[in-house]
C-alpha cells in the first residue's frame, strides 16, 4: 500500500489520470497518449475514470509476472514490445525489487 498511497497524491483511495502520469514519469516511462489511453483503461477494470486499490495491485501483478507492457498490448500492435519502451521488461525486475524495498519501509 505504501506505493499506491505515495501516488495517490490527494489521499481519495484512487489514481486519478494526473497521478498516474506522475507514477509513469517517475518510473522513467515515456508513453505515447494512445499508449497511456490503452494502459489506463486496461488497468481501470470498472471503468470508474480512476485506478482503485485493487485495480491497481492488479495490474502491477500483471505487469510483473506477464512481461511489463507486453501484458496490455492485447491490441497487438508491438507497442509495448520494443526493447527499451514503455514498461520494458527487462526493466521489470528491477523495478519489482524496488518495489519490495519500499514495502519494507
């Protein structure tokens, strides 16, 4: 919960669009708008307009054990599958790793 609660900046218990951006900026995750379109209403699952709790330890999950950007490129269009783009999965680990380490905070 640390994590998500660190981008939920206004503390309402969502990621709205504005701190999920943050959250990719600061993951050094430069994506296109269609790409963040895609990625935020992948992750929204209720359509709500915002990322819960839940959603959101969902789609780190699967972000984590699917291969990063690979698990919401369902539009098969290759974006999330060039080395070095959006949610590199060679970056996965470190970024699982990192994660962990805040847990423990």
């Amino acid at each position: 919960q640390p994590f998500f609660h660190r981008y939920d900046r206004d503390g309402n218990g969502v990621i709205d669009e504005t701190e999920l951006r943050v959250l990719l900026s600061d993951l050094n995750e430069d994506v296109s708008n269609q790409q963040f379109k895609h990625l935020k209403s992948e992750m929204d699952t209720d359509a709500s307009g915002s990322i819960d709790f839940d959603e959101f330890v969902a789609a780190m999950d699967k972000l984590i054990h699917a291969g990063a950007w690979e698990a919401y490129d369902d539009a098969g269009d290759g974006a999330g599958e060039e080395a070095g783009g959006p949610l590199d999965p060679g970056d996965a680990d470190q970024r699982e790793e990192a994660a962990d380490g805040e847990e423990e905070e």
